[in-house]
C-alpha cells in the first residue's frame, strides 16, 4: 500500500490477488490464534517492525530503482550508518565486549555473508523487483523458518499449517509472475 501512494507502483489484479491468496496461507496457518494478555507488548513491537520493514522496502526500492549508485555503495552507506549507532549505544549501555578468538569467525561470518552480502543481493533484487514483490519474497522467510525447524529441530508441522504454507506460497508465485502484453 505504501509504494501505491509514495512511489507509484500499482499492483496488476493479479498481484493483488496473489497478496490476499499470501495473508489467507498465513491466516491459515496461525489460525486459531491463541494469544494471553502478557503479549500485548511483543505484539506492539511487532506491529511496528511490520511497517518499519515495509517503510523499508519502500525506501529501499526507491533508492535502488533510480539511483547511479551501485548496490554495494548503498549496502555500505546504510549499514555503515546503523552498525555505527548500535556499535555506540551497544559499547555506551555495556561497555566494549569480550571476544574470544574462536568468535571472531562467527562474526566475520555473519558479518560478510549473512548481513553484507546478503543485503547487496538485496538491494540488487531492488533495481528490478517492485516493493510488493521483494516484501512479499521477504515474506516467505516464516515459510521457511517452518521447515527448517521441522528439518533441523524436529518440529511438528500440522497438515493445517502445510495447507496454510502452499496457499502462502502459491500467492507469493502469483505476484512474482510477469505476463507479456
């Protein structure tokens, strides 16, 4: 809804139907959703980093479609802004940290590959992908996140919540479809 009005990319009917076939996977999914009244504050927060990630992709796309800039340059421009405010309010609040020198791998890892690279390849996909597409690819990540932890941690899934999961994924199909005029 927000790259309709702030950078003009209207969905096709069939993108549209996609998105409402994706959120019915997912209600499909959760449903029934039983939540105690100790969660309102973890629902809040969530609430805010659904439309702090769709301001995101919004911006993002913005940037990345009309810009000279490569997308590494825009990797490092934004991540080197917020790695250096959490670096100072991280080293701030609890002082420098202890690393160990058999961290320092993990931490190149997940520095380089898992955050860096990955994030250029995002903002790469962001040249050619409207918002809707790369949110509703980005979407996809609590499919995912179900079949690793049945895979790598023996979670059971529901044939309720494989049923939500291919409804999911077949709306995540329909607006990643392109149809030649």
């Amino acid at each position: 809804m927000l790259a309709i009005f702030l950078i003009k990319e209207i969905p096709t009917l069939l993108q549209i139907f996609g998105v409402a076939l994706f959120i019915t996977g997912i209600l499909t999914y959760f449903y029934p959703v039983n939540l105690s009244s100790n969660q309102s504050t973890g629902l809040i927060v969530m609430t805010v980093g659904v439309f702090a990630n769709a301001a995101s992709a919004v911006l993002g796309r913005s940037v990345n479609r009309k810009s000279h800039l490569t997308p590494i340059v825009i990797t490092v421009i934004s991540m080197g802004i917020g790695s250096i405010i959490l670096l100072s309010v991280g080293i701030t609040l609890q002082g420098f940290p202890a690393i160990k020198v058999e961290n320092i791998f993990y931490l190149l890892w997940l520095a380089v590959v898992n955050t860096a690279l990955a994030f250029t390849l995002w903002n790469y996909s962001l040249r050619t992908l409207t918002a809707m597409e790369s949110s509703i690819i980005n979407g996809t990540m609590l499919i995912q996140i179900a079949v690793l932890a049945w895979i790598f941690l023996g979670e059971d899934i529901s044939f309720k919540e494989i049923i939500g999961m291919l409804i999911a994924s077949s709306g995540a199909v329909l607006v990643q479809l392109k149809f030649k005029k």
